[in-house]
C-alpha cells in the first residue's frame, strides 16, 4: 500500500491518497497566490511514491523538480511554521520535451494521428471547412497515401481540389474555397512553428510512463514557454496528448496508485472556443480515463474556466486565494466556496479572499471517495529547486536522458507528398515548400524523388530506386495498415484504431 502523500498542513496533516489520485483535481487561484509551488509539490510526491508525471512547464520556472532544492530564509520560516523538522531536498528524475525541439526532445505526431477533429479546431475552421477536410482525410485512407506532415496535407488538399468532381458522390463537395480556406489556417499553423510539431518519429507515450533506478516516477516536463503563443496549438496538443494515453492503455480499474498524472496547466486554453462536440469529447475522456489509471489535474486561475460537467468529476481540489474586484470574480469566489465541503469553523467565502500566498483552502478524498471537509492551510514547500534552470543544467540532464537520439533526427518517410508528385510530376511546385521551390523546380523534385533527398525538416528522404526493395515489407501498404494511422479519439468518436 502506497504511503498517504504529505500536500499541507493545518491543525493535523492533510494527505492526498493513491488509491483516490485518479479521481483527478483541481489546483485554482489568482496569479501569484501559489499554484506552482503546490503544483510542484504534488508532482514530486507522486513521483516518490512511484508514479510518473506529465506537465506542461508555461512559464518555465517548473523545470526547477529536475534540481534539488536549497535552504533559503522563506523555505526555513514554512519549514518552521509547519514544524517540519526532517525534510530531504532532492530532485526528481526528468525528461525534457519541447514541441519546437530547442529546450527538450521533440514532441512530434503525424497529421494522420491527430486526426480531422483536433486539426480543424486547431485551424479554426468553421463547420463546412472542416466536413472538407474530413473528406480529404478519408480520400487520403483510401488511396493509401499516409499524411505525416503538413506537405502531406497540402498536396492531399490540392490533389483532392484537383479532382473534386471525381470524388463528389462519394465524398460530398470539395469547394476550392473551403480547401483554400484550410490552407492559409495551414499557413497561419506554420507561422506559429505547428510545421514542427508534424512529422516522424512520432511520440510513444509509453515513453511518459518511466521509473528509475530508486523506482521514482520520471516527471515528463513540456517546455511550453514557445508553445503558449499558440494558445489554440497548446490545447490541441495536450489534448490529444491525453487522448493518445486513453487509447493506448489498457483498463486498470482502481490501482492502489496512478499509473501517471497529468497536470494541465492554464486550462481554460482547453475550453475557450471550443465547440460543443468537442466539449462533451473531453468530458467523456476525463470521465473514463480513470479506469486507465491515469490522473488529470487542472490548473487554472478561476474555477468558472472548467465546464461544471468537468468540474464535477475533481474530487480533490486545492482552492489558493481569489480575488473579488469585479462581479465575475465575486461569482468565481461564491461558486468556489460552494463546490467544497463546508466546514462549521470556517467562513469558506470570506476564507477563500484573505489566504496568503502559499496557503489554501484543501479538501482532498477520503478512503470512501468522500471529500473532506475543507481546512486552511500551508501549503509544504518541494524538495525541489523552486524557479528556472540555467541551460547548461537543461542540457546535463538532456544527455542522461532515456530517451537521448530517439526522437532528435528528423525521419521523412515516403507519404503522401512523394507519392503524389510521383503521380502527376507537372504539379509538384503547387504542391512544394518555399525549400522544395529553391532547390530546383519540378525537375530538381523528380531527380530528388528518384534518387532520395534531405527533407525540409533535415530528415533523410530515400528515393524511388531505394524504396523499390523495401515497399513490399511495408504494412502501410494494407488495408489495415493504412487504418493504423488514425488516431483522433480512439473509440471516443465511433473510430476503432486497427492493430
């Protein structure tokens, strides 16, 4: 049986239990209140116990858990106060990831596997838009052409615009004005950098479910200090990030502790805009996911950014101090101190608008499922350094990592873009990249079709005469292997991935 892990402390200790993390949890409270040192905390508890951990580093000052921590006069008055007198600093096991691939290891996944849902929202396309582009998606599984990257999906728009009378009874109108609508959001993505984060090797999210030597959980750590500039890219990664671990893992039911915890940091980015469809999505996913073992934790600033829907399903929560300036913030503070199990002793409401920074309102799970009743409380500080790391510390940690050389080196594969220019070799400058535009034109694609190339992202690219010998052993050609791709929800949206 796990130990209860040590979150804050009031008259008594107050714990959050294993066996109950994966009924998820909210950590809210206004900008400079505390959140991250709670955040921190409960992320190098979890991994103590053995549990690896996800989260999203936004400011860049969580990169702290990968160093230990050091005595300074603030973390020795906490230490006082809470009359902790044996208290380790030490580091968690880390692992750097980065979707622009400068500040960890890249976080890529293919067009294919995030999938038509995800990318239209990311896009924002509208509802007509995004049924085209649902359309070419299945175009391209029928044909057999893989959408890796985003070249893929621009000569698969092309080709499918090209050809919209061929496929109209059966895939529905492919209008010109809906597909160049798609390209210039395609255009807009790739100003953002979201050119990056397609391509291969693809992220195994296995790779987030690691121990080490001393059996403590790896904090997988996302630099998203880029990253938040696309506040829409930020969302649609984690979210799919999400729903790639509730497809892949098997039902656990209710282990005795989480086989990972997901924190999502600046959540309400997953909510704002999003269509209703996609709402419910999410609801379901953070309903059903617990029974994969896997705990999400939302962190925001005001608890009105989480759908009550989803809010309802947060059994442990750690409320930090609101503020009461203007009438939504008075709602946020009412409806804060309603949803947490009153306590007799303690005004909640008036509570909740006076707690210093590093205090909080908690009330976690019992071993019924029961919430506690809710105390005031400090918050225990981390072990681990609180604050940013110099980049020499990144990359000593970057050389230990398990994952060192796995995911570096760019991988362009034979997909969609080559097999299209292969077919029709007068359209490949529509179809090509500023990059592909300076090497040479339509005869320069062709020789470097024949005789292989190095892709735009620095990949190596075999050529046709190469890839003859080797098209045969591949299983994307199949049937099913062409549905081994497609990964939007899972089972969620009426899918089944084949293996």
């Amino acid at each position: 049986m796990t130990e209860p892990l040590l979150v804050a402390k009031a008259k008594a200790p107050l714990h959050l239990l294993p066996a109950l993390a994966n009924r998820h949890g909210l950590i809210a409270g206004a900008t400079g209140t505390g959140k991250t040192v709670t955040l921190q905390r409960l992320a190098q508890q979890f991994s103590r116990a053995g549990v690896p951990v996800f989260l999203a580093d936004v400011k860049g000052d969580l990169a702290g858990i990968s160093q230990a921590g050091e005595r300074t006069p603030k973390i020795d008055e906490r230490l006082k106060k809470l009359k902790l007198r044996d208290f380790d600093f030490d580091s968690a096991p880390t692992i750097f990831w980065d979707a622009f691939g400068s500040r960890g290891h890249p976080v890529r996944t293919t067009v294919s596997e995030v999938g038509p849902l995800l990318l239209a929202r990311m896009l924002d396309l509208n509802e007509v838009q995004a049924g085209v582009l649902t359309a070419v998606f299945k175009v391209a599984d029928d044909e057999g052409l893989l959408l890796l990257d985003l070249k893929d999906l621009r000569a698969m728009l092309q080709h499918a615009a090209d050809n919209a009378k061929k496929y109209q009874m059966q895939y529905g109108n492919i209008t010109s004005a809906s597909v160049g609508a798609i390209q210039r959001g395609l255009l807009t993505l790739e100003s953002q950098g979201g050119a990056q984060l397609f391509g291969e090797p693809a992220l195994d999210v296995q790779d987030f479910m690691r121990t080490d030597t001393r059996g403590h959980g790896v904090v997988s750590v996302l630099a998203a200090e880029q990253l938040m500039n696309a506040p829409k890219l930020y969302a649609t990664l984690l979210l799919w990030l999400l729903a790639e671990l509730f497809e892949q893992l098997p039902e656990v039911g209710d282990p005795d502790k989480p086989k990972l915890v997901f924190f999502f940091d600046e959540a309400h980015l997953l909510f704002n805009d999003a269509p209703e469809a996609l709402l419910e999505r999410i609801e379901q996913v953070v309903r059903l996911i617990r029974s994969k073992g896997i705990g999400v934790y939302f962190v925001t600033q005001n608890p009105l950014d989480i759908p009550e829907t989803v809010l309802g399903q947060l059994g442990n929560r750690v409320q930090h101090a609101l503020r009461a300036f203007t009438p939504r913030d008075q709602k946020a503070v009412k409806t804060a101190a309603t949803t947490l199990r009153s306590n007799p002793k303690l005004d909640v409401e008036a509570a909740i608008t006076e707690l210093a920074v590093g205090e909080a309102l908690i009330s976690m799970l019992d071993e019924k499922g029961r919430p506690t009743i809710v105390e005031r409380a400090l918050v225990v500080p981390p072990g681990c350094r609180l604050g940013p790391i110099t980049d020499a510390e990144r990359a000593n940690v970057m050389r230990g990592s398990p994952v060192a050389g796995k995911y570096d080196a760019a991988v362009d594969r034979d997909s969609a873009f080559e097999r299209l220019a292969a077919r029709h070799p007068e359209a490949a400058p529509a179809n090509a990249t500023a990059s592909d535009t300076a090497s040479g034109g339509w005869m320069g694609r062709i020789e470097d079709f024949l005789g292989g190339s190095t892709g735009p992202r620095g990949g190596r690219r075999e050529g046709a005469i190469e890839a003859a010998g080797r098209s045969a052993a591949r299983s994307i050609g199949s049937a099913i292997g062409r549905e081994i791709v497609r990964g939007v929800l899972g089972s969620l949206l009426g899918g089944k991935r084949r293996r």
